[in-house]
C-alpha cells in the first residue's frame, strides 16, 4: 500500500467511524424516548458496527501508524503505547455497553436506564474525541512523515 493510500484509509475509516458514531446516537435517543425491542436491537447493531469498525481501524493503526509514531520518536514507545492502551480501553467499554442492552433485551425492559444511557453517551464523546484527538495531533505528523 501506498504511503499516500495509507493516509487515505486512515482518514476514510475515521469518517466512517464518525458517521456510525452519529447513527448510534440517533438511535440511542429514539429508545430513550421510546424503547422498544426492535429499537435496542437497532442499537445493538449500531454499536457492533462500532465494534468491527474500530478494531478494523485499531489494527490498521497498529500496523501503519505505530511505526511512523516510533520513527518519529526515535524509537521511544511511550506515544505509540499509549494510542495502543487507548484502543484496548474504548473496546472494553463499548463490549460492556453491547452486553448492558442485550440485557435490557433479554429482561424485556422498554424503558432505557439512566446510567446505561449516559455511560454509553459519555463513550460515544470519547470515542469522538479520540479521533479528533488523533486528527489534529497525530495525523498531520504521520503525513509529514510519509510524505518524506
């Protein structure tokens, strides 16, 4: 793959990112106004489609991104650790917030819980902040790098 090709899919994953980031609210809102089966089911599929999209994009980091990270920094592994942890934890969280409404689905309760509403809307804020995070931080330095 191409360092510019590189560049590319790192940015398109984290739009796509995005967008399924913007869909999960959507309809993390609608079951909180009206929560039915089909709409946490919905809400689960939303926040898979997270999942797969960012262990996708997690690997791809890993694999194109930490090394440029190391190359800049001589080697040190602080930084490129540090995006690692930070992709460990936003998966942990997010698996335990898909186990949290398959329960409510499981125990057929309609009405959203508080918590589990506001625990998930913090995640989706810190996902999204993670990626522009990223973008404003990490990204110019890796094009710059590639582009050398």
């Amino acid at each position: 793959m191409s360092k510019v090709d590189t560049y590319s899919l790192l940015v398109k994953q984290h739009a796509m990112i995005k967008a399924a980031l913007g869909e999960a609210q959507k309809v993390m809102d609608v079951v909180r106004a009206q929560g039915n089966v089909t709409d946490y089911l919905d809400l689960v599929d939303k926040l898979e489609k997270i999942k797969y999209l960012l262990l996708e994009h997690g690997e791809f980091e890993e694999d194109q991104l930490v090394p440029v990270i190391k190359q800049m920094y001589n080697g040190q592994e602080e930084l490129a650790k540090y995006v690692a942890d930070e992709h460990v934890t936003l998966e942990k969280e997010l698996n335990v917030l898909i186990r949290m409404v398959k329960e409510h689905i499981e125990n057929n309760r309609e009405q959203f819980d508080r918590d589990v509403y506001y625990r998930m809307k913090k995640y989706l804020h810190q996902t999204m902040t993670h990626l522009v995070e990223e973008e404003i931080s990490l990204f110019p330095m890796m094009k710059m790098m590639l582009e050398q």
